[in-house]
C-alpha cells in the first residue's frame, strides 16, 4: 500500500474534475457550458430522493436488480483454490452493466427536458442499453459506432435498429470506440440545445466519470451486501475487466476504503503487450488528453493516439477512466492484462463449468482469476464480475476457433 | 509585450480593413510542399497564418481538417517537424503572424515548456489550443504567456455573458469567435448575426475579434470583414489541397497554385469590404 494513502479513496473527484493528475475538462469551449450545466443538473438530482427512488424502482422492475451474487461452484472446484463469486451483471434486461448507468443518464436527460440522446458505443452493449432507454421513454437515439465495430458486432447493430435508434458509423481514424467517441462529441457540439450525451463508461469530461461511478456503484454495494449475508464477511478480492472501466469501478468503488480487500483489473493485452497490438492503457501507456479527460493512453512519442487491439470490441479503447489511473498510481489497484487467449480460454472453461456464456470482456477477467485462483487458500474469497452475457460473441469465437457457422 | 500579430492588426485597423486569417496544416501533403504553401501564403493576401499542428483525434475539426491530419501524419509530419516549418518561413518572412493550432495531448507529450520554449524561438507567435479551456489556464495559457506567447481563445454561441469575461482573460492577440454551433468546415455561418456577435464580444474587450468556421467564399469573408477585425478560412483552403492531389495521394503541379489562388480571391472579398 502506497505510503501517502489518503484517509479515503471515495471522495474524489476534487471541484475542478482531478482525480490526482488525472480527469479534468479538457473540451472544446462550445461544449464547456454544456458540461457545466450538466454538472449542476447531476448535482441537483443526486441531492433529490425523488431521483433516486425513480431510479431505483427503474433498477428493480425493469432492469431486474438486484443482480445475484453467484458461487461458481466447479469453476472453484476446478481451479482448487480460492472461492470463487461471480457477480451476474450479465443477467441485467439488455445482458449487461450497461444498463445502470444508462438509467440514471436518461432519466437525468428526463429531468433535463432533453429530447434527443447520443451515445457511442463499441461492442454494442452501450448502445443496445441507451436505445432500450430511449425506446421506454420516447426519445430519439443516435448511436455512433465504429465501422469496424459495425461489421464485427452485427447482433447488436440489429437489436438497435429493432429499437429504434439510428445507427451511424464512425469512419474515421480506427473506425473503432474511440473515433465513434470523437464523432458523438461533433454531433453534440453541433447539436447542443436539445441533446444529452449519454456516455458509456467512466470517461470523459467530468462530471461524466463521477456520475458514471456513481450510477455503475450499485454493483458493488449490492456485491457487499450480498458477500456478508452468505459469508458473514467481505470478500478478499474482487476481479473486473477495464477498457474504459465502468464495470470494473461499480464493483470496485465501494470496496475502495475496505483496505483488507485486494482488488484487481484486467486490461485487454490483445496479442501481448510486447506485440504492441492490445489494449492495456495503464500497462502499456503513458499519461496524455484525450475525450475530455487526462489519464494513461496508448500513443506514440509525438502524442498521436495510437490504435488499440482487442478480441473484445468493448475493451478495443485506447484510454481508461482517469479514477483508475489515480488508482493506480497511488497503488490502491493492481492492473494486470490478459491475452486475446487466455480470454478465449477463459471463455470456453466458463460455458463449459458453469453453463455461463460470458462476454468477451468478463472473459479477461475469468483469465485473470484462472492464473490467481489455484495459488489461493480454499477460504479466500473471490469476486469476480460477471458484466455481461457472451451471445453477441459467439460469431467472433467461432471465427477464431475456426468454426464456420 | 507586443507580439507580431498586435502589431498586424494595429496597422490594419489604420488602414481600416479587417485581416484574412488563413489556416494550413502543418506537413498536408507532405512538409515541402505544405512550406512552399506557406510561403507564397502572404503575397497571395493573407495576413495572419494559423498552422495546424496535427493530431490523430482532432474533436472539433469536421472531414476536411481530419482528413489533412491524417494525410499529414501519414507523411511523417510531428511536432518537430512542424517548429521546423516555422523556423523555415522565419527565414524569409519576419513579419507575418504565426499561429499554431491544434490540440493539448501532442503539447503535453512534447513538454510544456519546452514546447512554448522551442515555438517562440522557432517564430510562432500564439497559440490555439482547442481543448483547453480557462478552467484549465494553468496547463498551458499561463506558460506560453510568460514564454511571450499569445493565448488566443475561441468564443462560441454557447459562451453567454456571464461566461464572456472569464473566456476573455488571459485572452491576447485576438479572439477567434466561432460563427457556428459545430465542428470546423461543414455549416455556413450565419451571416446577419455576426455583427451583433462581435459588437457582443466587444463589448467586454479591446482585442480585435476574427470570425471563423464554415467561410468558404470572398462573398461570405466581404461580409463578415465588414463587421469583424479578421477572417478566418481553413477548411476550404485544405479542401483546396485535397482536390489536387494525385491518385496516391501525393502533391501535384497544382496544389501551391489552387491554394494561393483560392488565397488571393477571398484576400480580394476581405478587401472589398467597406472602410470601416
């Protein structure tokens, strides 16, 4: 533990966005009155029970929360170390996290009297969550999309329009998440009167990283709550996947100040970080600017943002929410990576063991907890977070096992 | 301190015209050609030079200006080699303003001070960076000022008086007011609002105030001259260099010719505008 902890991990961010060196409003002069009045909008609904009951009887009735807390049994026995929970965010309405943070966005947008949502998304999930959203309660929906994400993502692409929602390819740069990023905050500069930009995990300007947190920590309070009725105690670990890092902060945040609780995030470290084709801001990267936001990104040595890689298009993003890489640097969280692979491997054990078929996303998180699990005492509890169903993933790993289907 | 474009728009303001602000990106297509541009930029009419320094992610650039980023990026262009192109121009060129715009992240990698160090030194004399807003003054407005550099800021329709005064300090050279809700390049500005816009800016500030985004004809720059102390053209000129690429996408006979043409016909637009 770093020698300069501070009394508490949860208070962050400080008034003008940082999280230590990192986060901030790093944004166009256009969009600042937006983001600021956003921040007052977020305040205020924060400070209103009414909010948060709408919300939570939202999370309950539509979503379907709380979500269980499940002991996988022979994936523990398989493994033959520690015990090992998963959180099943993965059996949220639309198969994933996604959907918290989208509630708490839209109906903010509600309170808001906007009319019109933008989001981007990268595996879809993001963008299947919003236009489920916006689809309840009547709002148009646009939807960026890398075109690279389009062609490997079809399932969700569909589920969107079935929703709804327009679906416009981002063309530029990688044609991946972060130039559909680029592309939902040109459309927002160009649209500012009636458009809420609804983001997807815990990046960009602030108050966007707080509020995404804040929205996604109902992850971890239920996690707790759950740990101590089945085992009278808090877990000794939690394990998420990080590409942005929403889920992996709503498992994490409420567990910041439990200092007995080791925590970890697994990046996405592609074909390995020595090929430079993966994703693994904080393994690979340096502290830059981008979206809005300063944290680890991957770039070059002129500060060109260099492409990402993963199997998972969810984690394909250069960057990473900057309270991870706070956390990181005070060293309150470990940051590991794990291959296309092992992710794949991962996958397989899982479906096979426990009738679950993850995302490819938590998939990297299995990994993680397959290489820590064994070296583990049988009373060790293990968290890990199970953040989204794999049925949108099942062409992508047939194609890389080689199965036509 | 007084920079070279203080002293530039001081003697325009004499002669009461308003001055055409012409923007390039560093290295589109490749660096020589992007520096012979550059240094037929001034006989062509133009009396302020923005230089894009380009970036992989440029936000609030619309298709042109990303596209000549990337072009640029694809030759090899960076950092350096864009203070190089500064410095090549210095050689010839004492008096011509420079600008260098673009984004933070390149900046902060490069290091700050030596970046405000290296730009004065190699002749730059201000800075646009886009995604720094005043909040964030302490990145890098308050080191370039102090390295003799201006800051200068762009002020939208989204900036409402109470917000006016704090974009406006630390603010020198000009103000680069934005005439559209958007990105660089793809609406037209709204022609009948620029002069209550500016007479709103002026109302908090002494600086000459340059109007910019979405100019693409000398009608449209004889309009907004008439009633702003500069204008500013950019997508077009790049669009310029687009056109006359080869199949390869490499510089032909052409491109420096259409440039500073398009150049010299919308410097004709600024010019024709009334004595004001």
């Amino acid at each position: 533990m770093n020698v300069n902890a501070p009394n508490s991990y949860r208070t962050g961010p400080d008034e003008r966005g940082f999280y230590g060196l990192h986060g901030g409003r790093f944004v166009a002069e256009t969009l600042m009155p937006l983001v600021l009045e956003l921040e007052q909008a977020y305040r205020d609904a924060k400070a209103d029970p009414a909010f948060q009951s709408e919300l939570d009887s939202f999370l309950e009735h539509y979503v379907g929360r709380p979500s269980p807390l499940y002991f996988a049994e022979r994936l523990t026995e398989h493994l033959g170390g520690a015990k090992i929970y998963m959180k099943r965010d993965e059996l949220n309405h639309t198969g994933a996290h996604k959907i918290n943070n989208v509630m708490g966005q839209i109906l903010l947008a509600r309170r808001m009297g906007k009319k019109r949502i933008i989001a981007e998304t990268g595996a879809g999930q993001h963008g299947v969550a919003t236009a489920t959203a916006c689809a309840r309660f009547g709002l148009e929906c646009i939807i960026y999309m890398g075109e690279v994400d389009i062609a490997r993502q079809q399932p969700n692409v569909f589920r969107m329009k079935l929703l709804g929602a327009q679906v416009v390819p981002a063309l530029s740069g990688s044609r991946t998440l972060k130039d559909a990023l680029n592309e939902a905050l040109r459309d927002w500069v160009a649209n500012v009167e009636d458009t809420f930009y609804c983001i997807g995990t815990v990046a960009g300007p602030h108050p966007y990283p707080e509020m995404v947190r804040d929205f996604q920590s109902v992850i971890g309070k239920e996690a707790k709550a759950q740990m101590l009725k089945r085992e009278g105690r808090l877990p000794d670990s939690l394990v998420a996947a990080i590409g942005g890092g929403s889920n992996a902060m709503g498992l994490f945040h409420p567990f910041l100040d439990d200092k007995d609780v080791k925590i970890i995030g697994v990046e996405a470290a592609g074909s390995g970080l020595k090929s430079g084709r993966h994703a693994a801001s904080i393994t690979g990267g340096k502290p830059g600017v981008l979206h809005g936001n300063r944290t680890y990104l991957l770039m070059d040595d002129d500060g060109q943002i260099t492409e990402a890689h993963s199997i998972s298009a969810g984690l394909d993003y250069p960057g990473i929410g900057p309270e991870h890489s706070w956390l990181h640097d005070m060293g309150r969280v470990e940051y590991v990576s794990a291959t296309d692979k092992e992710a794949l491997a991962a996958f397989q054990l899982c479906c096979k063991l426990e009738g679950i078929i993850p995302a490819l996303e938590p998939s990297h998180a299995l990994a993680e907890v397959m290489k820590r699990a064994p070296k583990l005492p049988k009373d060790h509890l293990m968290v890990m977070n199970m953040c989204g169903r794999g049925d949108k993933d099942i062409f992508t790993v047939a194609e890389h096992l080689g199965v036509k289907l | 301190m007084t920079t070279r474009i203080d002293t530039r728009f001081a003697a325009l303001k004499k002669q009461g015209r308003a001055a055409l602000v012409t923007f390039i990106t560093a290295g589109d297509p490749d660096f020589d050609t992007s520096l012979a541009i550059l240094q037929g930029l001034p006989k062509a009419g133009a009396d302020v030079i923005e230089i894009g320094m380009p970036f992989t992610d440029p936000m609030a650039d619309g298709p042109a200006i990303q596209a000549s980023s990337l072009r640029a990026l694809a030759n090899g262009q960076n950092m350096k080699k864009t203070l190089k192109l500064v410095r090549e121009f210095r050689k010839t060129d004492k008096e011509t303003p420079i600008v260098l715009m673009g984004y933070f992240n390149p900046i902060y990698i490069y290091g700050v001070e030596a970046f405000v160090t290296d730009a004065k030194k190699a002749g730059a004399d201000g800075l646009i960076v886009v995604d720094l807003p005043p909040e964030h003054d302490d990145e890098l407005c308050l080191p370039a000022m102090k390295a003799g550099l201006n800051f200068i800021r762009l002020a939208t329709p989204t900036t409402d008086e109470a917000r006016l005064p704090r974009v406006l300090t630390n603010t020198s050279g000009f103000v680069y007011y934005v005439s559209v809700l958007g990105i660089t390049g793809t609406k037209a500005p709204n022609l009948k609002d620029v002069a209550a816009k500016v007479k709103r800016i002026k109302a908090h500030t002494t600086l000459p105030v340059a109007v910019g985004f979405g100019v693409k004809t000398a009608e449209q720059a004889k309009t907004i001259a008439a009633n702003a102390d500069g204008v500013v053209v950019g997508s077009a000129i790049v669009n310029a260099v687009r056109d006359t690429l080869n199949k390869k996408g490499e510089a032909t006979a052409k491109t420096k010719k259409a440039v500073l043409t398009l150049v010299g016909d919308i410097a004709k637009g600024v010019r024709a505008a009334a004595a004001r």
